[in-house]
C-alpha cells in the first residue's frame, strides 16, 4: 500500500508537466503533504507545478534532495485521476508528464480570486422601502447564502444598480470582498420531461437502471437523426443526477450549441457548465474547482472535458461518437470516446455512446457483447428519413466552372418556390483546391508542408490547411514567371456560393465554413440565424452535418459524393457513408419530408448504393467481414510510428534503423510496413515518415511498440510519435 499522508521531510516522488522522464524526489514541507496533492517544487532555477505521486526512490543523496515548496491548494488529485492518467498514458505510450498537463490544463488551483460581492446584512428592512428594493431583498433571502456581484444581482433580481447602491447605502446589504466562486445553480432532474415514445422510454429506462446500478457499461445508442437521442440520454442525465452523482455530455465542438444548451436547461431548470475552447482561464478555473467539489453537477463540454477532476462521475455521454475530432491530432494522441470508457471502467460509471451512424468499432464491440446495443427505429413525430436518390453525372454536359447539375437547380427552384430550405453540400473549405499557371501548368503549394496553398477569396488570400500559412495570390506564376496566368481550378464552397448566386438570384445563400467566420461564437450565431429561417440556400462543409436542426430544410444536395471515396485509405468507406447519411439527415427534420440527391459519377460504387439502400446493417457487415479479412481494426490491433525532422534523409535513417530491428515486435507476432512518407509528408518544414504496425487482436502491443522504439536515439531535431488506433490506414 502507498501511503497516503506524508510527514515533514519524508521523500516524495513529484510529477511534473516538465518533460521528464520520471518523478522526481523531493522532500515533503512543513506539516507534511498528502498523496495527489498539488505542490509548487523548484526545478533547477524555476518553480513548477507537481503533483505527489508517491514515495521518493531514495536514490539520491538526502542532504541534496530539495524540499516542496509549499502545497497549493487543500484538496489533492484523486486516487481514481492518478489511475485514469497512468492507464490512459500506458494506453496511448504518452510520457506521463504530458498526460498531466492534459489534467492541469486550468487548475483552479488555492484560493479563487477575490471580488466584491453583496450580501444581506440582517433581516432588517431599509428605512425607505420601494417595490424595486422588496424585489431584490426577496430574491436574496430565496437564495440564502450565496454571493452575488452588485452587478450580478442587478440583472438577476432585475432592477438597476443603483437600487442595490441604494440598498448599501441603507445598511441593508453589505459590500465585501469574498473569494468565493459563484457555485453553478443546482439542476433539478425532477422536472417533467417530454412524454417519450415507447422506444424511447425502454431505452431511457435500461440505461437509467445501469446508472443506478453503479457499476461500469457502455451503451450504443444508434437511432437515426432526430429519433431522440438526446432526449433518452438526458433521462440518463437525470437519472445519474437523481443519484447523487455527476454527469459528463461530451459534444463534438461545433454541436455545443445554445440551442442545445437550451433544450438542456428546459429540462434541469438551470444552465450546465460549459468547458470549451471558447470560455475564458478564469471561467474554466472555475469550472475545474466547481467540478472538484461536486458543485457542478453536469457538465457539457469538448473532449478535453474527460480530464476534469470530478468528484463523483457517474455518466459520461459521448455524442455523435463516431466524430472524428473526439480524436486528438497533435500533442498527446488519443481518442476521447476511447478515454471515456476507460475513465468510466475505473469509476463504476456507465458510459453511452450516440449516433446515427455509429463507428464500426463501436458497432463490433456491440456484436461482441462488450457494449449494450438499444436502436431508436423511427424519428420522432411526423418526421420520416429522407428520400434518397442519385444524379448521374456522366451524362451531365455542365459548362466549365458549373457543378450543380440540371437536375438538382431544378429540385433547388422547386423548394424555393414553396418556401422551403435547400442545402447544398461540398466537404471543401476555401474557393478552389488548385490554384495552377494556365502556361506552365505550375501548382502553388505552401513552402512548408507537402499541400497545395487553397485559395480563400473571402480572405483574398492562398492558405494551406495543413500549416495555416497564408500568402497573397500570385498574379505573376512563381515558376515560370508568365503574367495574368494563374487561374483557380475546382470548386471550394466559396466558389460553389458565387454559383449558386448565379443560379438562383432571387435567393439568399449563406455559405457556411469554419473559416469565414472571426470565431466559433460568430460561427454559432450564423448558425442559429439561418436555422431560424435566415436563408434560403445554404452551402456547407462537413461542419453543417453535426447536430443542427434547420426545420424548414427539405433538400439536401451532395455536389461530389464521390469525394472521399478516393485514396487507399481503409476507413474510406466508412466515413462516406457516415458522412452521407448525416447531411442527409439534415433534411426534412419537420413536418415536411425531406430528399437528399447524390451528384456522382460513380452510382454503382457499393458504398454509394449502400448509402442509398439504407440497409446499415448490411453495410456494416460487409465492411467487417473486409476488415476482418484484412486483420485491420477493429479485428486487429494497429498502430503508427511517425518520425519527424527537418532533414528528410536522417528521418528516413532511423525509420530504416526501427525496419532492421523489429525483434519485439515480431515476439508478439506483429508485423510492420513501411517506412513510407506519413499521409502528410511534410508539415511545417519537417519531414515525416511513417512505419505502420500491425498485431492481432490479444496483442499486448503497447509493450512491444514501447521496448522496439527504445532501441533508437534520436538526436538533435528528431521527434517520435506513437499513434495507436490511427484514423488512417
Ligand atoms: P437525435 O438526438 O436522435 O437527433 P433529438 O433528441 O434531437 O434526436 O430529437 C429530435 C427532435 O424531436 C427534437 O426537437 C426533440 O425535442 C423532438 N423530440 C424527440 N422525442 C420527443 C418526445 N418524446 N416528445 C417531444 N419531442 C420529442
Ligand atoms: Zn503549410
């Protein structure tokens, strides 16, 4: 057993976020400290933040090791946090001091900042009482003892402040300065809900029955778009907070909407905390501190939501689980929805997973058994799946520079004329993909990475998306020198935009891309506008397809359907289909049907005909039997090695050095490819080459990949990666 309080002057073993490669010793301060505590230690001329996490080694001489410095706030890291971070780490072979910044991203950490609060003197009444001061005094003893700021309890109680100044004038309230953070206001799960439906209310009902049983599971929650996902899961929300504990709802960012939020405080009776990219240090401190005491009961946040310090977890939902940003890209490389079950497996909480369109990994553990599988057959309401048809584009005669077809203007006329909604659909960011020199036939590409610059007239400017590197567009090519000669080639939804402004001129188009818009907030708030009917025509990329109700949308018009089908990559299938049924999903959410046109040129792809037929089962079962033909996940295990550096001839020295020496590797029986140039061979100037791995489904791989890569050492600029369950392959 590690103990877990430790005297003044005993060792301890403190992480650090500093890349290290082990905890080091220090001695604990003055009147001790506790196991997971957080601690300020000296790092040679620095102070850093750490965390206990043991016993000291004892490997140094004791009269050199130094002391912690002092202890930074009364409560320590969980037993279950350190656990979760340790195994995680383990999981995805991150250094643990990675793992933790990931856990002490906002620490709210010792006392909050100060800030003037009002509170109630007494009970006695003002001298001069008017209707606006019996208000706010009402309100204040509803409330108890909480604190407000003046202007907080301005707006809450409604009056002006002066009516409060008034008041401290009086002596009836009190101004002072109080650390205390503003608690979250309690949800009350008690409320009516909606009436569910009979599915509904059976899957409602199971999930909230696991909650109650406090043990671990996972269930798949498949229902196709608008069949009331949500609504089952907030009864699981409910029945998780009925039970004391607290609850996590992960969203794919751009779903975090205030319509969402809504329809969650319509249920609670309150606003839940939200943690995103776009709060404030100062509020996610609060909300980390609010978390840890059990004062925020739900919170609906972003994937790096999973990492914060809960007291009491009893639910975590992970919705549209299939969504490929659950998966961080950089920095520490792991799968939310992933973490989540393991968090979830550590705390005895249940975990559910929802979507329309699940992964197949999710779909295969739920074959298996792993996973509780409960379907939502219909939509909800009058609402039916769309009609789905394709338009050949074989036979189009489009002039240059014209990607609607016939066909789909006139479907477009035709809701246009009743008053309806049409999307049309196009997975391009920015105006054109290829910016080429009609006389040379030079590509612009960005100097840093292997990707061609994509121009965005909308910041009159060529950016690459791999590096986000923005130069002005040449009117001279940069190869052959030739003048006026650069033309855009393709569409992006920009371009496709000025088309259908062309097309349909009496109509207001919104083009819809995460990068026309300053910030998420006013992204959002474009959102909301068209949803409430402010366009007529909307154009979108991929972010259009999560979450977003548009009710009087009744056409959905895929420009290229064919799009991610090419490549070698495995998962292709897959996420076309999930992508397909998702913007077709956005159609005809309402009363009033909806239909979803494919342009291809490729109408007897299967993918493209299981996309039409709808038979998802069916679908699923002929990527698994392919998967597992392959022994590709989720029938194997894999994983990524990228190597990176700035010389392209070193990085591929050490790939070739790994390639010769794969001895622990091939005692687990796993094999490995490459080394090849990673999907993306060069990013910001370095070069990256990439090995994959390859293991059967027992396979301890982590411990094979672990020992195999130690053999290298990587000098000066090199860096290595480790990818497990790449999103490629
Ligand atoms: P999903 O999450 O599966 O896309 P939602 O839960 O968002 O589906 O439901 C789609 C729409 O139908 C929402 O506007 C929701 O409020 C409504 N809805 C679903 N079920 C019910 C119900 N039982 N009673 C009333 N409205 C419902
Ligand atoms: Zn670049």
């Amino acid at each position: 057993m590690v103990p877990s309080f430790y005297d003044e002057g005993a060792l301890v073993a403190v992480l650090t976020t500093q890349p290290l490669d082990r905890a080091l010793d220090y001695k604990a301060p003055e009147g001790g400290c506790h196991l997971g505590a957080f601690v300020e230690v000296p790092l040679g001329p620095r102070k850093v933040l750490g965390v206990v996490w043991g016993p000291g080694k004892g490997d140094y001489d004791y009269a050199k090791v130094r002391s912690v410095l002092r202890v930074l706030d009364a409560a320590a890291m969980r037993d279950e946090m350190r656990a979760f971070l340790e195994k995680a780490a383990a999981y995805t072979l991150t250094p643990m001091p990675a793992m933790l910044r990931l856990a002490t991203r906002a620490p709210g950490l010792g006392d909050p900042p100060s800030m003037r609060k009002v509170y109630r003197r007494g009970p006695e009444e003002p001298d001069r009482m008017t209707d606006a001061r019996r208000r706010v005094l009402e309100f204040m003893n509803e409330y108890g003892d909480l604190a407000f700021t003046l202007k907080e309890l301005a707006e809450l109680s409604g009056v002006t402040s002066s009516v409060i100044k008034g008041l401290v004038k009086q002596g009836a309230v009190a101004e002072e300065d109080s650390p205390r953070d503003l608690p979250f206001p309690p949800m009350d799960p008690s409320r009516p809900s909606k009436e569910l439906t009979e599915d509904q209310a059976r899957a409602a009902a199971h999930i909230a029955k696991a909650v109650q049983s406090g043990a671990y599971g996972t269930t798949l929650l498949r229902g196709v778009t608008g069949s009331g996902k949500t609504e089952v899961y907030l009864e699981a929300v409910a029945a998780c907070l009925t039970a004391g504990r607290q609850a996590l709802v992960l969203l794919p960012e751009i779903a975090l909407t205030a319509e969402f939020l809504k329809r969650v405080e319509e249920r609670f009776g309150a606003r839940p905390a939200e943690w995103h990219s776009g709060a404030t240090m100062t509020e996610r401190r609060r909300i980390w501190r609010m978390v840890g005491q059990g004062n925020a009961q739900l919170v609906i946040g972003a994937r790096s939501a999973l990492f914060l310090p809960f007291q009491n977890l009893g639910l975590i939902v992970v919705d549209e689980e299939h969504d490929t940003s659950y998966k961080q890209e950089d920095g520490v490389l792991y799968n939310a929805r992933d973490m989540a079950v393991l968090r979830a497996s550590l705390l005895g909480a249940q975990v559910v997973l929802a979507s329309a369109t699940p992964s197949l990994e999710s779909w295969a553990n739920a074959e298996s058994g792993k996973y509780t599988r409960l379907d939502l057959e219909a939509r909800f309401g009058p609402a039916v799946m769309p009609t789905m048809r394709t338009i050949d584009m074989r036979g189009e005669k489009l002039p240059s520079n014209r990607w609607v077809s016939e066909e789909l203007k006139r479907a477009v006329d035709q809701r246009l004329e009743r008053g309806e909604q049409a999307m049309l659909f196009l997975n391009r960011r920015g105006y054109a993909p290829i910016t080429l020199c009609r006389a040379c036939g030079h590509q612009v590409g960005c100097d840093q990475c292997d990707a061609r610059m994509v121009e965005h007239r909308f910041l009159k400017r060529l950016m690459c998306h791999q590096c986000g590197e923005t130069k002005p567009l040449p009117t001279v090519c940069p190869s052959c020198g030739a003048e006026d000669r650069m033309a855009p080639v393709g569409p992006g939804v920009e371009r496709l935009g000025e088309e259908a402004v062309a097309l349909f001129p009496d109509a207001r188009v919104a083009v819809l891309s995460s990068d026309m818009y300053g910030s998420a907030r006013a992204l959002k708030a474009e959102i909301e506008t068209i949803a409430e009917g402010g366009a007529d025509v909307i154009i979108g990329t991929q972010l259009v397809a999560k979450g977003h109700n548009f009710p009087s949308l009744t056409l959905v018009g895929v420009i290229d359907a064919d799009l991610g089908l090419q490549g070698s990559d495995l998962r292709a299938a897959e996420r076309t289909f999930q992508l397909m049924r998702q913007v077709a999903g956005r159609a005809g959410r309402a009363e009033k049907p909806g239909t979803a046109m494919l342009q291809t040129y490729q109408p007897e792809h299967p993918v493209i005909r299981a996309i039409l037929a709808g038979d998802e089962e069916g679908f699923w079962r002929a990527e698994a039997a392919q998967r597992e033909a392959a022994g590709v996940p989720p029938y194997g295990r894999m994983a990524g090695i990228i190597l990176s550096g700035p010389d392209v001839a070193q990085v591929f020295d050490i790939a070739n050095a790994l390639a010769r020496n794969t001895g622990p590797l091939l005692r687990v029986g796993a094999q490995v490819f490459g080394p090849a140039p990673a999907p993306i061979a060069r990013v910001r100037g370095r070069h990256r080459v990439r090995l994959l791995v390859k293991a059967g489904k027992g396979v301890a791989l982590q411990g094979a990949i672990a020992q195999w890569v130690s053999q290298v050492r990587l000098k000066g600029d090199l860096r290595l990666a480790v990818d497990i369950d790449p999103q490629s392959f």
